[in-house]
C-alpha cells in the first residue's frame, strides 16, 4: 500500500503504547506526563501538575467531592492519588512495546495493512527486518499465538532458566500416531514453542550453510536464489553468524584450534571416509556490533523484534516510517479465501477482513506444522499436496573423553575451555546426509564452571553433565550430537487432516517411520561419529565411552540403545515449493497454488531435509520474500 493510501484504521494514528514514553521508564518527569485534553485526560483547575506539589490535607478534604466526581486522572509519582499497586507483567509489556487490549478490541479491519505476519520464530524477525529495511513505511501486524515468557535466549540469563528448557515450555499441537510411538528409536517428535520467541528462545543456534549440491531435489527457483552471495551475507547478519573460531572470548581459544587442526578439511575424508566437510562450527552467538564486549550471546528474536518496535516508533515520530504492530495471545485458526485471495483472518477472539482483494499481505512464519495446519483448514486445495512429503532429522548422542595428553603441549589447564566442530557426510549408495555436531569440553574445576559452561556450550540439550565432568578434570570431554535426516520417499510419514479433532489449531495427524533407507544412514552416521572421535583423539586406546546404562566411563562402545535419542527435530517438506503435478504445494514466490496474496516460509517450504540445521536457509528465504515483495511493488509503482 502507498503510504499516501491513508485510511482509519490500526495504523492511522500512533496508539498510547507507541507514545513518549521513554522518560517513564528511566525515571524523569517530562512534560509527557502533564494532563493533556488531546490525550482524554483532564485534571481539577486547581492542580499543578508541572509543579509535582503535594496539596494540603484540608485542601484535599475541601475538594473531595470535586476530585472524584471527575473524570480518573493519571497519576503521577503518588499525585494525586497513589499509583496502581498490582501491575502485571503483561500490561507493562503491552503498554511498551505490544498491542494493548483496548486498542486490539478497537480495531475491526486491515484495509491498511501491508503485512499481516503469523509467528514471531526467526522466519518472521528475517522477514520483517529486511521489509523494514526496504521500507520503513510498510505496515506489519504480527500476531504471536502465546505470551511473553523471556527477555532472551535462556542460555544468556542466569543458570536455573534452564529449567524452562522442554516440559511446560512445549506444546504438541498435533496427535501422535501410535506407530511413532512405538518406534522405540522415534518415540515422539519436539513440539512448539507457544511463546514470544517461539523455538528462538531454546534453539542450539548451529547456523551451517549447505553448498547447492546438498540442496537435493529443489526447485530451480530455490537453487537460483541461493547462488547470490547476498543472500548468504544477510541471512548471517540477521542471525549474528560467527565462526566459533573466531569467538575468541577466553572459553573458546586453543581448544578450539586443537580440534580444528586434527579435524582439518584437507585430510577429513581419510580420517572418516563418509565425510566431504569439516569446519569450526557456524553459531548464531556473534556481537552485535564490532564494539561489543560479549562475544557470546546466542541469539533469540525476541530482542530484535522489539529493537524494531522502538526503531520504527521513532521513525514514526518523525514521519519517516510506521509502526511495527505485534499482538500476543493471538491465535490464527483459520483463513477466508476469496477467489485467488484470503480476505479474512479468524482469530481465537475475533475476525479480521480487509476489503481490497490482494492489498494485504499474510506471511506464515508459525512453523512447519502450524503452518500446515492453517493451510488445511482455509485453502480447500491444500489436503492435495500438503503433508503427503515430511523430513526432519532423527539424532544419535555419543559422549567420549581422552586425556589431555593426547593433545600434547597446551594451555588447557589454566581454565574451561570449549570447542565446537562441524563435519558433514553423505550415506555412500543414497546420498541420504548426516552431520556431526562436535562439543569438546575441558573443565579443570567443574563446580566453578557449571555457569560459564551452560552459557557458552553450543547446544544446552546436546551438552556434558555434570556427572560426566565430574572426575574429567584432567580429560577432554566429546560430546557429539549427529543428525540424519529422513528420506523423503516414505508414503508412511505424512501430517493428515485430523476430522476427530474440532479444534482448528491442532486437528492434524503426524506419523513418522523409519524407512530402510533411513535405517542404513543412522548406522553410516554412527560410524561416523566414532571415526571422528577417533581422529580427534589420536590413538582409540586412550578413549573411554560414557554408557548411560552403566552410568559411567567404560571402554567399549556403548550399545546402540544407549545413543540414539528419541525426539524428531527440524520437521521439514510439509508444503514445498514445487510444482503442482510434481507434489509440490507452493510456486515460485512462496505461495500457494492458486492463491496470490498469501506466503508460507520456514523449512516445510524445504523440498529435502538435508542433515544442516535449516535455520540460517529458511531465515535467508525470508528475506528473499521481503525483497521480492518490495521489487514487485517497485515494478507496479513505475
């Protein structure tokens, strides 16, 4: 929409959320605070508000009928009544930086809205920071379905936010077919994040960039737009991508090199033959900015999606941009399409419609399977091709330790230091792929540095206990956790419509099975895992294995029940992009077939899993998006 196409509406003025109200939050009274009619409020004739002067107590008598009979007055510092004495969390929030109840109950249609953003994971920070980026004017509702629960990534805030991780923090909104279940090596599949955050405010942050040639399967559209370098170059910038060999923060350092030279990529496929990549891992930990002091600081979008409410209220106040608009406690349940066009969306407490077919703009960044959901229950097409093709990754778990000897003349002693590693490979006869995320840890006092490890180990979920530190002090610890991923020709893995569920948000069914193709990747991976931890280690007599059934060091290769974790991650290829007749449920520039003015991002666009973590290529797909979007409309206006 042309900023010049001004309408009533959400956007038409700035709500009372978006107004001064920095001085509030440091403690100076501005002028913002003086009772100003424009703003409904109003005051008794005889109140200096600008003086802060308390009235006397006779006087207070006196004009007690007066002051109460009024319309309320806000109050100020205790003046002239005292302040609310109860305030939660969510309205404090709502009033800085999120779409209050007032306002929310106020709003009735989109008519000026560019984009209505579902989810507020990292697809929906790329998307909306690179079409800010573009143009500061667009106008972005974004609606998160949960609440606001953390400030940041949990391994950024003191040790016992771990206790978040999983459990209460996680919501399935699908039904498990019991044939998962009983797939002991399965068992289930990770859930949703039902948070302001989503999965960011958990996720290992493992950023790897996947060459073409891994890219099996995909869309010419998908390959060509991933041979830019730009593309790349953003999507790690929008993460904060660094090389852990360039972390430098005192954990990281000559452990880090040790592991880098025995692993190196020029001699990789000697040391284990399955592999074709070998590199320091790429982690969404960087600085902010090259000043910064922390260089360590994993990254979560709940940070830099307010950073944009506050860069966008200030470029509002001085007419160069919009306001960034984000809903929590907002579910999306459905949908209306119109023809080619959706033209309503179904909230779980209201409806939304925007009259001009095609003008605003709905963008899917919820999640593969949420995603999905909404798609079966709005666009009637969808049941054709979506679901039938689901990918992800199943996981094996191989913890390792050798003595510091192995690793000759070192500085390891003085302190904790951390190393994380990436090698990648292929199955030899399907090209089904594998990576290895390596965690090498030496920890000299192990109580003393329980809070530093946790902080700056690259997966929390993927980490050394403190049961396998213990006792370690004079070892290096390995910790490798190595995904696979799912074939995607197995007509036994799908996500179906669920007709015995009548809630919209979850009526789904999810199956995933282990093909014999998988089967053979997860013991090539396995192999793998065990030849790099050989490499790693120099002599395999000096290598003791931790046995969770023995719950201890021993020095045979534990049995395979005890390594492999139940829990299916990186859900994928639920509504690829592809062509119809091909299978696939999207075109070109990310939409469903047949509809023009409604987006889908994240990895169910992914027609293959791969093995890499999809985040830094689904987050670069995003941004793709915002600038397509933006060109077209530079196209239209010329």
């Amino acid at each position: 929409m042309s900023s010049n196409d001004e309408k009533p509406g959400l956007f038409s003025t700035v709500p009372k959320h978006l107004g001064h109200n920095f001085h509030s939050r440091v403690g100076i009274p501005p002028q913002h605070f003086v009772p100003d009619s424009s703003r409904g409020l109003t005051a008794p004739e005889n109140i200096d508000c600008g003086a802060y002067q308390a009235t006397p107590v006779e006087d207070a008598k006196k004009d007690e009928g007066q002051l109460f009979n009024e319309a309320p007055v806000e109050s100020v510092h205790g003046f002239p009544e005292p302040g609310e004495q109860s305030p939660r969390t969510v309205t404090v929030m709502n009033n800085n930086f999120f779409v209050p109840d007032e306002t929310w109950a106020n709003l009735q249609n989109l008519d000026d809205c560019d984009y209505l953003v579902i989810g507020s994971g990292c697809t929906a920070l790329a998307f909306i920071e690179e079409a800010l980026r573009l143009d500061p004017m667009k106008k972005i509702l974004c609606l998160e379905r949960g609440d606001f629960m953390l400030p940041s990534h949990f391994q950024n805030l003191p040790l016992p936010f771990n206790l978040v991780l999983g459990g209460d923090s996680e919501t399935f909104p699908f039904t498990l077919s019991k044939e998962t279940v009983d797939t002991k090596e399965l068992g289930f599949c990770h859930g949703s994040c039902p948070f302001f955050g989503g999965r960011s405010s958990f996720w290992s942050a493992w950023c790897p960039r996947p060459s073409t040639d891994l890219m099996r399967n995909y869309a010419p559209s998908l390959i060509s737009t991933v041979e830019s370098e730009d593309f790349w170059v953003r999507a790690r910038d929008i993460l904060n991508v660094t090389s852990a060999a360039d972390i430098k923060d005192g954990a990281y350092g000559d452990l880090q090199k040790r592991i880098g030279e025995k692993l190196d990529q020029s001699k990789i496929s000697q040391l284990v033959p399955t592999a074709d990549l070998s590199e320091a891992a790429q982690l969404a930990v960087g600085a902010k900015s090259p000043t910064s002091s922390l260089r360590f600081n994993k990254l979560s979008t709940s940070g830099p999606l307010l950073e944009c409410v506050e860069k966008q209220r200030a470029a509002k106040k001085n007419g160069k941009g919009e306001p960034l608009m984000i809903r929590l406690n907002s579910t999306a349940v459905q949908l209306k399409k119109e023809g080619e066009y959706v033209s309503a969306i179904q909230t779980n407490d209201k409806v939304l419609q925007w009259k001009e077919a095609g003008n605003t703009k709905v963008i899917l960044c919820a999640g593969a399977f949420p995603n999905a959901t909404l798609l079966f229950n709005s666009i009637p097409d969808a049941v054709d091709t979506v679901g039938k093709r689901l990918t992800g990754h199943f996981l094996s778990h191989i913890v390792a330790r050798v003595p510091l000897k192995v690793f000759g003349e070192c500085h390891l002693l003085n302190g904790l230091e951390i190393a994380a590693h990436y090698v990648a490979g292929q199955h030899p006869v399907s090209k089904l792929q594998y990576h290895v995320q390596i965690t090498a840890i030496h920890s000299p006092n192990p109580e003393q540095d329980a809070e530093d490890a946790a902080r700056e180990c690259p997966d929390y979920a993927a980490a050394a206990t403190k049961d396998q530190l213990m006792g370690s002090e004079e070892y290096v610890v390995f910790v490798c956790a190595t995904l696979g991923e799912f074939t995607e020709n197995n007509p036994n893995s799908f996500l179906r419509r669920n007709l015995n569920d009548r809630d919209l948000t979850t009526n789904v069914f999810l199956q995933y099975t282990l093909a014999n193709a998988d089967r053979e990747l997860w013991d090539t991976m396995d192999q793998a895992t065990y030849e790099t931890i050989e490499a790693m280690s120099g002599a395999a007599s000096e290598i003791e294995y931790w046995c969770e059934g023995a719950h201890g060091w021993i020095k045979e290769k534990p049995a395979t029940k005890f390594i492999r974790v139940p829990g299916i991650v990186h859900e994928a290829s639920v509504s690829y992009v592809g062509e119809k007749e091909n299978g696939g449920s999207l075109d070109s520039l990310y939409r469903p077939h047949g509809v023009k003015n409604l987006f889908v991002t994240g990895a169910g666009i992914l027609p293959t899993a791969g093995s890499w973590n999809p985040t830094l290529t689904i987050c670069g797909y995003a941004q793709d998006l915002a600038r397509r979007l933006h060109e077209s409309e530079d196209c239209r206006d010329n």
